[in-house]
C-alpha cells in the first residue's frame, strides 16, 4: 500500500493559501494542534477529524512559552520524521509545523490572560504561566489556520476547558471538540512524556487511573466525594507518587461540584522525575 506523505507548511501565507484551497473545494478544515512526539493518543485526534468529512492539518509546536523555566522544554522529544510517517499512514493532508520566529516574532508583546478555569487550583498551582502560553499560541493558530473545528485530548482536560472558554470569549468561530483519552493496555493514559518513566516506575504508574476509577465507583454508590478522594489520595501515595493534586470537580468549568452538572475526576502526580496527569468522568 502506498502512503502519501502530507503536505508540510512553514509559514502563515502559506497555511492560509493551502486552507483557501481545501475551502475553494467546500472542504470542511479540521486543525489538530500538538507538539509533536506523535503517538496513538494523537491519531486518535486525527481519526475524529477525518470521521467528520474534514482535510486535517496536524499543527507540531514546541510551545516554549507554556513551559517553566524549570520544565522540560529543551528535552521535550522532537519526533518530527517519524511523526510524517505516522499522519501519512493515517491520511492526514497537511502538517504546519512554524519556527519560534514565525510563531512569536520580534518585538512580540501580546498574550492572553485567563480566569475560569484556567485558574481552577488545579495544574495551574504547579504551573502558573502554564495556560496562558496554551491560550496565545492555540489562539494564534485558531486565526492563523481559520479551521471549521479543531480537536483536542480529554487527556488535558483542564486545557480543554480553557480552550473552550476563550474560544467562546473572543468569538473565535471554531467547534472545540473534545477526544477521548487513549489509554495502554493497563490503563496508562498515553503521553507524550511516557517515555520518561523509568521501568519501575512505568510499572507503577497505572495506579493512577485505577485509584480514580475506585473513587469513582464509590461516588457512584453513595460514598461523599470528599471521602472517596481522601481514600484514593492516600493510596496514590502510599504506591510512591508524590500527589499535585486529586479532584472531583464540575466537567464544563472545573468549579466545585453542583448538582444535576456531570463529575469529572482530575489527578496529577508525579514518579520519579516524570510528572502524569490524567481524569475521567465520573
Ligand atoms: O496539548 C498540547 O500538545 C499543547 O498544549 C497544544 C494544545 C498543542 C498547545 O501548544
């Protein structure tokens, strides 16, 4: 079988000139926006595009804005030939991939500020500048492509919420779709970051998701949310985590849980030197 490889575009002009085309056809434009490091929780995002009928363009970015200067950008996995290979062989159009020039010019003095829930004391306590980096550069690729929708990761659930939030505060006209999370075959939520983990500590790392799924089976049969997140926070502990946080909160703006609004559980934690989130529904 022969794959074609997408089409890979460098700057603004030419986003917008290869978008213009797929329009001039009354092809529906889905953006994927990621930094790379591609693995099946990122084909996922593109398979959800393509069942919608939409040309997909994967954008890779390695956002230096959203991370600390105590995070891992400068070893943040850089992929990009084998991440080709991989939207080739899912069918996706079109890779824009732009340099930190393109993306943050000279003189470059603008950035989105951020309430709800981008301040939901949750990943924003361990990393306060963290989405307002989100923010501007998804919001510069939301006018820089002009996508009909664009699909992101319930892995990132509160970055998810944001986006949602700020797209809909400044009108930008994109359908922010969320995607399930991909999962290995232990429960692990697949991440760019995975990687990382040391064997030992990947061994460990599934505990995660089943300490959440407990407390959310509680909850579900009666036990008060306080108490099930107590009972699974010292269990994520005790099986060698050191616990950021674990929460049940409201699922559209991470605010404290308000009857009849859908659960979502939240957790970060980190195993050694790698730092895991994840969350599920309730
Ligand atoms: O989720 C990610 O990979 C990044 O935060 C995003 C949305 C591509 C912005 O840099």
């Amino acid at each position: 079988m022969t794959t074609t490889m997408p089409a890979i575009v460098r700057t603004v002009a030419d986003l917008r000139a290869l978008v213009a085309q797929f329009r001039a056809r009354g092809e529906k434009v889905a953006l994927v926006p990621t930094m790379g490091a591609l693995h099946a929780g990122h084909v996922s995002l593109v398979e959800v595009a393509k069942a919608e009928g939409a040309r997909v363009i994967v954008s890779i970015f390695v956002n230096p804005t959203q991370f600390a200067p105590s995070e891992d950008f400068s070893k943040y996995p850089r992929t990009f030939e084998a991440d080709l290979e991989k939207l080739a062989a899912i069918g996706a159009e079109a890779v824009y991939a732009p340099t930190v020039d393109v993306m943050y010019p000279k003189g470059f003095a603008t950035s989105i500020s951020l309430e709800g829930p981008a301040l939901a004391r949750l990943d924003d306590v361990a990393r306060p500048h963290h989405f307002g980096g989100v923010a501007t550069i998804v919001a510069k690729l939301f006018t820089q492509c002009g996508p009909d929708m664009a699909i992101f990761g319930e892995k990132d659930f509160q970055q998810l919420a944001v986006v949602r939030r700020m797209a809909t505060d400044l009108d930008l006209a994109v359908d922010v779709r969320g995607a399930p999370t991909i999962r290995e075959a232990d429960g692990l939520a697949m991440s760019s970051r995975n990687v990382y983990l040391s064997p030992d500590d990947r061994a460990k790392a599934p505990l995660l998701h089943r300490a959440m799924q407990e407390a959310a089976a509680a909850i579900r049969s009666g036990t008060a949310i306080e108490t099930a997140m107590t009972r699974s926070r010292e269990t994520i502990t005790a099986g060698g985590f050191a616990l950021d946080y674990l929460e049940c909160r409201a699922a559209d703006d991470l605010g404290a849980p308000r009857a009849g609004a859908p659960l979502r559980m939240l957790v970060a934690a980190r195993i050694g030197t790698v730092r895991l989130i994840d969350n599920i529904g309730v």
